[in-house]
C-alpha cells in the first residue's frame, strides 16, 4: 500500500504542475531569470517588459501558436490526444493494481499491454535506420519521445552513471513532450523522437563509439530530444516581420534556435535534473547544450559545411581532442536534424507531406494579413516535389557527402542510397524540376556547396 500511495501522489503532483504551467520556458537573456511563457500570449508579453499593443505590432499577434495548426474538432467526437491519455492511465492504473497484487478487472488492459508489449520488441531494433517512428508512437499513445530517449539513456548506462533521479528523469523527459505542439503538422514531438533515434544511429557509428565520452552521449542525446523545443510552426523570418517579442528578446539572430536552447535550459532547472551535480558541471551541460542546438540553425549551414569540408580535406580531426569531438557532434545532430530525405521512401514521403503542410500554412497565414509570403511557402507557386527536389538538391546532398567522407560506413551509404532514390521518385512527380535538377548536377557536395537563398530561409522553419 505504501507504494501505491506514493505512485498516487506523483501521479496528483504531476497533474498539480500541467495545471499551473501556462506552457514552455524561456530564458531573458539580460538576467536570466525562468519565465513562463505562452506563444503569442498578451499577458505574458507584459510581464518581460513588451507593452501588449505596442506601435509597429502586426495584427497576427493576437494569435496563440498553440491553435495555429489546431483543427476544428466535429460535435460528439473525442480528441485523439485525449484517447491516449486515457490509454496512459490505464497503463499507470495497472501498475498500481500489480504492484499492490490485484489481479486485472478490466479486460481493455490486454489491449493495452499488448500494445506496450509491441513497443518494447521495436526499442530492440531501435539502432536500425529503418526504425518507423510513427508507428512507435502509436504504439506508446503518442509518448514517442519519453519511451525513446528514457531506453536509450538507460541503454547507453547514463542514468546510473550520472545517478539520475528517476522521477526528476521522468518529469523532465514528460515536460519536454508536452511542450513540443504536437498540432504542429512536422515540428511536434514525434520529429523530436525521430531526431533522437537518428542521432543514436550516428553514435554507434565506429569513428564515434570509439571515440565519445558518457558526457558527449549524454549532450548528444538530450540535443537531438529538446533541439526543436517549444517551435512555434513557423519561421524566422515570419517572427521578425510579424515583430514577435522573441525576435526582440534574441535581436532577429537564431530566433528559434536560442528559444529551443533556452526552454530546454529551463526544464533542466525546474526538474533540478543535474542537481546531484557540481554546479560547475551542471553549468557545462547547459552552455554545450546550447551550441549543438544552435548549431541547427540552418542559415549557418554554409559556415559549418565549410569548416567541416575544411576538417576533413587537411584530415585533421582529432577525436581525442573534446572541442572536435564537440563539433563531430554538431555536425550529427545537423545531418539527424534534416535526415528525413535520407530515409526509406515509406518515411521519407510521410515527412515531406508533413513539413510542406507546415509552411504552405504559413502561406496562408501570410497571404490573410498580407504579409510577404516566404519562399516555398506559397502553395500555389510550390508543389511538395519542388520543395523537396531544391532542399535535397541545395542542403541535404552537400551536408551527407561530407557527413560520408567522414563516416564511410554502410549507414553512410544506405542513407546516400535511399537519398538518390528518394530524389528520383519526387523528380518523376515534378518533370520540369527533374530536367532542371539534371542540369545542376553534377559532383554531389561539390557543386552546390553554395545553397540558394531561398532553401536557407526555409531551414529556419525545416530545422
């Protein structure tokens, strides 16, 4: 009884903090103080010294970007966010019930063990390139991110060599899921999980097992989980000239990225996750946190290719040396961050349908307030095979080239396959893209070393 009383009791402290939070947590960067934050939120805005209505303000800011991807709802039917939660406690009940020895009453539970039973033989294979991550969510009722990274901390041993608290663990990793929008048509939690299991495939590869220290893994893998944290669905650009308090509080430089860094920051410390830590290090962990998510800001693409290029042409990467393994990790969380062109097709076109929805939506949302629309976000100018041909034309093929000259194993040339292949199938939808793309091409990596405006301001959304 004991037991289940203190499972009761998180259980109520648990929903005690949902119901108080007002959702993800930004960094002032002036003095760093935590403060809760909802996109887009008047009220909130007034609190970090941003008048609610001031002059130059666009009219879109009355908008919360917590609905923006939201669908309307129809009469009488149950929200599917709200069907996992009840399949969720249903698993925390029957945890209680065995852990106190009562037999099962409810025989719903067989579906639901079976569906757990299910999730744990795909984390066997979790290393695999073609792990389906939307299939794992279903199968964990949408907490794709928490099962993922949880296994692959205990898995790598981390959670008891750095003695992690599991509750504080638990909490953290349950908060960084909830503050992903998961209405976000592609950036919600379920891109975060494929993020994270592509960055745990490029971990076991031989160069960095080899070479990677606990702490790098452990950097490496709560990156690739909070790199996107809190995204609003939108991009860059779209905060600065809707003039965002966000582009204000980060002077219009790495918006997102300094947002992602900072919301993850302040998870660490409201979990007190490294409390058990010297201060020293739990400072440590949070500065290098920040530069491999800031890393992902794509509109720096060409100044990390090239040192990158540079690295590998001179051959002078020492991995025994912690600033470059520190890049090696920046350069693997950038390639897991926009590996998607690099999957089998079955996943690769799920996630191009879904990034497209994202910006032509923002499209929409300019052409509404007669905004400039931003580059591939005009779903009239713009098909999902245009998009995808420029991005894997101008971004993807550079960034793997190298990423294979690096890493010259059968990943690296599985992923360059499934990309040529991927490229092809978008290109035989799009006839004119495809006898233009023929035209450019050439050495992959070499001859577009230099991408298109056009494609970067994309990456802002993309990343």
């Amino acid at each position: 009884m004991g037991i289940a009383l203190i499972w009761s009791i998180i259980t109520i402290l648990f929903r005690w903090i949902f119901s108080k939070r007002r959702g993800a947590i930004s960094y002032d960067s002036s003095d760093q103080t935590a403060l809760y934050i909802r996109m887009l939120d008047v009220r909130v805005r007034s609190q970090v010294g941003f008048e609610p209505e001031r002059r130059g303000s666009h009219p879109y800011l009355g908008v919360d970007f917590r609905t923006l991807h939201s669908r309307a709802e129809s009469a009488g039917t149950i929200p599917a966010r709200r069907i996992r939660r009840l399949f969720s406690f249903q698993r925390h009940l029957l945890s209680s019930r065995l852990l106190r020895g009562a037999p099962h009453l409810n025989p719903l539970h067989i579906l639901d063990e079976d569906y757990c039973g299910q999730a744990k033989c795909m984390l066997e294979k979790v290393g695999s390139w073609n792990f389906d991550i939307f299939l794992f969510d279903r199968l964990t009722n949408g907490n794709s991110l928490v099962f993922l990274t949880f296994n692959l901390l205990n898995q790598y041993g981390l959670i008891e060599l750095f003695q992690l608290d599991m509750v504080k663990l638990r909490r953290f990793l349950v908060l960084v899921q909830e503050d992903y929008h998961n209405q976000n048509p592609y950036h919600n939690a379920v891109h975060a999980a494929d993020v994270t299991q592509a960055m745990h495939c490029y971990l076991r590869e031989p160069k960095l097992a080899q070479s990677l220290t606990s702490f790098d893994i452990l950097l490496g893998l709560l990156a690739a989980a909070t790199h996107d944290l809190d995204h609003p669905g939108v991009n860059q650009p779209f905060l600065i000239k809707t003039n965002h308090y966000l582009a204000a509080l980060y002077r219009n430089t790495s918006v997102l990225e300094n947002h992602h860094w900072r919301s993850a920051v302040g998870l660490l410390r409201e979990t007190e996750l490294f409390s058990n830590l010297p201060a020293e290090d739990s400072l440590s962990i949070e500065r290098q946190l920040g530069s491999l998510i800031l890393a992902t800001d794509i509109s720096r693409q060409n100044e990390y290719l090239s040192r990158f290029r540079t690295h590998l042409d001179e051959n002078d990467l020492c991995l025994g040396n912690a600033s470059h393994r520190h890049f090696v990790l920046q350069m693997a969380l950038k390639c897991a961050d926009i590996c998607n062109p690099c999957r089998p097709w079955e996943l690769s076109k799920q996630w191009s349908e879904k990034v497209t929805e994202e910006f032509f939506h923002q499209g929409d949302i300019e052409k509404k307030y007669k905004l400039e629309i931003s580059p591939l976000c005009d779903s009239e100018a713009n098909t999902i095979a245009s998009v995808q041909i420029g991005f894997m034309t101008y971004v993807v093929e550079p960034l793997f080239a190298e990423w294979a000259r690096f890493s010259d194993t059968r990943l690296s040339q599985t992923m360059l396959g499934h990309l040529g292949l991927n490229k092809a199938s978008w290109s035989a939808m799009e006839p004119e893209a495809s006898g233009s793309s023929e035209e450019g091409e050439s050495e992959p990596g070499r001859a577009t070393d230099e991408p298109s405006s056009r494609v970067l301001s994309q990456g802002s959304q993309e990343s």
